[in-house]
C-alpha cells in the first residue's frame, strides 16, 4: 500500500535542552571508580574552552560575592539563585558536549530555562537550611551559656556541648546536599518539579555512597592544594567540578 502523498510529514521533535540517553528515574548504582571518573570528565570538557570557562566561572563568583555584601537579602538571594546559576552551567555542559560550543550566555541559560522551578528549590533548600540552622544555635547558645558561667570541670562538658551539635548539624545537612545535587539539571533537562527533583536526586546519591565517597576525597584534596596559592587553583578547580556534576548526573540518570 503506498503512502498518502498528501499526509503532512512527520518529524521527530526532541527537547533541545535534554541530552541524550534515555532516563533512569531515581537513577542507577554505578561502580565506586566512577567518582574518579566524574573528575575526569569535567577536566576534559573543561580543556575544551578553558578560557571560556573560568571567565564564566569568576563572573558567578562576582555575582555571589556582591550578593554576600547584601544585609539579609543578600544571603537569602544566594541560596534561592545557586541552583538558577548551576543549571545554566549545566546547559552549557550539554552544549560543550553535543555541539562543541560553550558560549558565555549560558551561565544565565537558567534564568530562561525553567526559572520558576528552579526558584523553587533554592527557596526549599533555604528553608530547610535555616530551621536546621536556628535549632542548632539555639543548642549551641545554651552550650555558650554554660561555657562563659565558668565554674570547675565545665569546660569540656560545655565545648563539647558546642561540638556535638556542630556534627548534628553536618548530619541534618548531608541528606540535604544530597537531594540538592541532581536537582537542577533534573529539572531542566527532564522537567522534574522541584520536590520530585530533590527526592529523586536524594535517591541518586543514596544509591552511589561509595562513588560519591571516593569523589569527596579526591575533591578535598585538590581543593586544598587550589587553595594553597592564594586560591589561584580553584580558577581550574571550580570549572573542572561543575563539568563533573554534569557527568556525574550523565553517568546516573542516563542509559546510553
């Protein structure tokens, strides 16, 4: 039977933003060597356009810094803007990759790109980030209380009464950082809402402790020897780690 020669074509439309491979919800366990790997990836896409990239890197930390100066409003706007920003870096990751070309425009690709959502997880970050917060300072003020009232034997009891909270606090953080990792680039490459995104990125990262261990390590120890010469490194270093969130996110949520 031939074909209606009237019938309008067909056409496959993908999404421009989404790289490809096709998507793993909640993601997949990958092998511990991989947090190695993930490094390595985004030195390589960073040797593609290095200039590119630590101009584009500087310009983040301008912005950053200048938004810091800002009573209240400033730390407010930091928190709620870093996942805008990190998901236009993202793009640019998946521009470099596809297509070769980084282009400096992509740093504020966010803010075009489901910025709404985006806003959204900042500001959920930011909440959950200030009531962990307050509850630890009001333990740590209690703690404070106890110190400065002096008294024989209270030292130890009340630095420790300081230090054990400080590690609550790192505890209470982890389970955020990991459900704040994946979730830009879960919400512009694949349309995730903002808490759909943070659950699933929380779920990517508890199914790769191990890899995420090993590139913890590796990435403590090249962020001391960047900043070992005025900080001068992180020039490379900052770049090199947003390419490796973008491989990281490739290598979990991705089947090729």
């Amino acid at each position: 039977m031939t074909a209606n020669p009237y019938t309008a074509p067909a056409a496959t439309v993908a999404d421009p933003a989404a790289p490809q491979g096709k998507f793993i919800p909640g993601g997949r366990t990958v092998a511990a060597g991989h947090g190695w790997s993930w490094i390595a990836q985004g030195w390589e896409l960073f040797k593609r356009q290095p200039a590119l990239w630590i101009g584009m890197f500087v310009t983040m930390v301008v912005i950053l810094l200048l938004l810091a100066f800002v009573p209240v409003i400033g730390t407010i706007a930091n928190a709620v803007l870093w996942p805008v920003l990190e998901a236009g870096l993202l793009i640019g990751c998946r521009a470099l990759e596809k297509e070769g070309n980084l282009e400096f425009g992509h740093l504020f690709a966010g803010f075009r790109e489901r910025f709404g959502t985006l806003i959204a997880v900042g500001a959920i970050s930011f909440g959950i980030s200030l009531v962990i917060g307050l509850l630890v300072f009001a333990v740590m003020g209690f703690g404070m209380f106890t110190m400065m009232g002096g008294g024989p034997g209270t030292g130890p009891q009340a630095l420790a009464s300081i230090a054990l909270p400080l590690l609550v606090m790192l505890a209470l953080l982890l389970p955020l950082f990991m459900a704040m990792w994946f979730a830009p680039a879960l919400v512009v490459f694949h349309e995730r809402g903002a808490v759909e995104a943070m659950k699933e990125s929380f779920l990517g990262c508890l199914k790769n402790i191990v890899p995420f261990l090993i590139y913890g390590l590796i990435g403590l120890a090249f962020a001391m020897l960047a900043s070992i010469p005025f900080g001068l490194g992180w020039l490379l270093l900052g770049p090199v780690l947003i390419g490796s969130f973008y491989a990281s996110y490739r290598d979990i949520y991705l089947e090729a």
